[in-house]
C-alpha cells in the first residue's frame, strides 16, 4: 500500500478512501479501534450532559432564534428578532428547528428537553470534528502515540464539554472552521482557507483577529494575483453566505451588527478572568488608568504583542508556524482586550468567590 500525504488526502475518492485513510495514518488494527473509542466516548458523555439547560438566558435566545428563524425565514429574521449572532449560526439553528418540527414536535415546542439536546447537537458534532482534524494535523508531523494524545487532550477536556454539552455555545463551531483554514492554509490551498476563515467569521467575530496576520502571510507565501483572487473568492462566499438574511435589506447591515455586538458591552471584563479582572469586573472600559482608559490600554497592549507575531512569524520559514502564531493572538484577545465575557454565569462566579 503506497503512503500518501495530508494534500492527497483531500483529492481521495470513494473507491479508495478506506485504504487510503489507513495509508496515510500508518495505524494498526487496534489503533483505529483506539481512536473510534475514545471519540465515540466523548460524543457519549457529551451527549448524556446536553439533557441540563446550562444557562437558562442564552439556551433561551437559541430556542427563540430556531424557532423564530423557522417562521420567518431568513430574509426577514434580524428585523422579526433580536439577535447579535451573524448569519451562519442561525442556518444551523434553522436546520435543527426544521428537523424538530418534522420529526419531534409538529407543534414546535421550544420547552421540551428534547428539543436543548437538538440545540446542542450540533457544537457536540463539531468538537468530536475538531478533534479529529488535530489527529490529522498532529500524525502529519508526528508519531501515532503524540496524535492520538493531542486528539484525546481536546476531545475530554472539561472546559471544552462544558461549552458545547452544557452551557450550549457555539465556539466549537466556529473553531472548527477556524482549524480547517489554518490545515489548508499549511496544505497550500490559500482559497479554500480563505473561504473556511470567512465561513469561522460568519458564526463568530472573535476569528477577525486573525485576519490580518492571515493576510500578511498570504502576501509573503504568494504572488500578488493569488492574494488578489483569495480575497475576492473569501469576500465572495461571506457575501453569498450571508446574502439571504439581507435580500430586503443592505449586506452593509452584516457589518453594522458586528460593530454594534462589540460595542453593547462596554466594560472592561464580563465575568472573564483576564488582567482586567484584577481591577474588578464589570467596570466601564472607559475608566482612566495611568492617562489612559482600560479599553486604549487593551489595544496597546495587544497591539505591541501582534507585532511581535508577525515579526516572528514573517521570520519563520516553516508554514506550520501559524499554528502557534494564532494561538497567541487568541490567547493575547481574551487577555488583554476590555469587553470579554467568558462562559461563567454571574450566579457561578458569586458562588466562586465565596
């Protein structure tokens, strides 16, 4: 059996994809058995976790959107209800909305536990995804042993079950598409990375970050033309993805919903435990602190670290570098930026400083 990489793994068809995967993986017997275990255990205690509501409030606003998306259809949804979420999650709340009323519930009731499992569903599946995607990126460079330790650390860790399975978030989601635009980025597939980033920007304005720092490496890997024709094919798909919430309205009310869901928060830490929680939470980011306020302290800050990123990563001649290059934009975002809120609920965080 030949050996084949990552790159043809993506070009696979179905006569063949069987004994390809296991090319490609180099695995045993009971390794894949090993794998199948330990992610369908996962998906398992994920699943038996998603019957508790989690956080009342926003299970709340997932039941109203699915339900509201459903009767209103997409064109008219953000003006017939209130939401701050960006398009493409309310396909997958549609999705899972039709599907209860044509299986479950033909009278749609928002109040059944069955239908919080069916809300949750769809994170679960993308945890177990992304769990998989990092056993491809990992057993690409590395042996079985340190791929299946990298897969397992995501798929079973408690902050991670807890954001899909309980509280119902949908940061699984968007970090699967995230994951795949970096894979393809390394794989030397910049449109269909491009396009992957602008679906993960389409379920969550937290992968703007990365957008510059993903454009200054397409400048330096690329010519010109392909930069050009990567941003045209991912300005493109966000359009076309978003286009059926805002046939009767401007597109241009996509961009005013992602600055009015930043701006409607404006305190230095909602219940995230960043630098700015040393100070107290829930205090307005414009307070003033050594001549300038929380909020233009956050941007220096951040700012001063993303250039060290990219000096880094512009010297790095090694793709995969931008694995660790996003990781600490990420990790610099939810430290040092004001007007973060983490997944603990106000009720939780008075019992944690008790």
């Amino acid at each position: 059996m030949v050996p084949i990489t990552l790159n043809n793994l993506l070009r696979i068809n179905g006569k063949d994809i069987k004994s390809r995967i296991n090319a490609w993986f180099s695995i045993t017997r009971n390794q894949y058995i090993a794998i199948v275990i330990a992610l369908s255990v996962s998906f398992i205690i994920r699943m038996y976790l998603s019957q508790f509501e989690g956080h009342k409030y926003d299970i709340a606003l997932f039941k109203n959107w699915s339900h509201g998306v459903y009767l209103t259809g997409f064109s008219d949804f953000y003006h017939s209800v209130k939401s701050d979420y960006p398009p493409l999650y309310i396909y997958i709340l549609w999705a899972v909305g039709a599907f209860y009323k044509l299986f479950i519930s033909s009278s749609f009731d928002i109040h059944s536990p069955v239908f919080i499992i069916f809300l949750k569903t769809p994170a679960i599946l993308a945890d177990i995804a992304t769990a998989s995607l990092i056993f491809l990126i990992v057993r690409k460079y590395g042996s079985f042993k340190l791929a299946f330790i990298s897969m397992v650390s995501y798929a079973f860790n408690p902050a991670i079950i807890y954001d899909s399975a309980i509280w119902g978030q949908v940061d699984s989601v968007y970090t699967l598409f995230f994951m795949l635009a970096l894979m393809l980025f390394v794989l030397d597939k910049p449109t269909l990375s491009g396009i992957s980033l602008a679906i993960a920007i389409l379920t969550k304005p937290q992968s703007l970050v990365i957008v510059p720092l993903f454009a200054l490496l397409m400048i330096k890997k690329y010519s010109p033309f392909t930069f050009v024709k990567v941003s045209i094919a991912s300005f493109a798909a966000f359009v076309l993805v978003a286009l059926p919430f805002y046939l009767n309205t401007s597109i241009f009310d996509l961009f005013r919903l992602y600055l009015s869901s930043y701006a409607q928060y404006p305190y230095n830490s909602l219940n995230a435990y960043n630098i700015w929680a040393f100070t107290g939470l829930f205090k307005p980011d414009n307070t003033e602190f050594l001549y300038m306020t929380y909020r233009m302290w956050g941007y220096l800050l951040f700012g001063l670290i993303f250039i060290y990123v990219v000096h880094f990563i512009l010297k790095s001649k090694d793709d995969r570098s931008i694995y660790i290059a996003s990781t600490m934009l990420f990790f610099a975002f939810f430290m040092l930026f004001t007007k973060i809120h983490d997944i603990f609920s106000p009720s939780l965080h008075r019992l944690l400083l008790q």
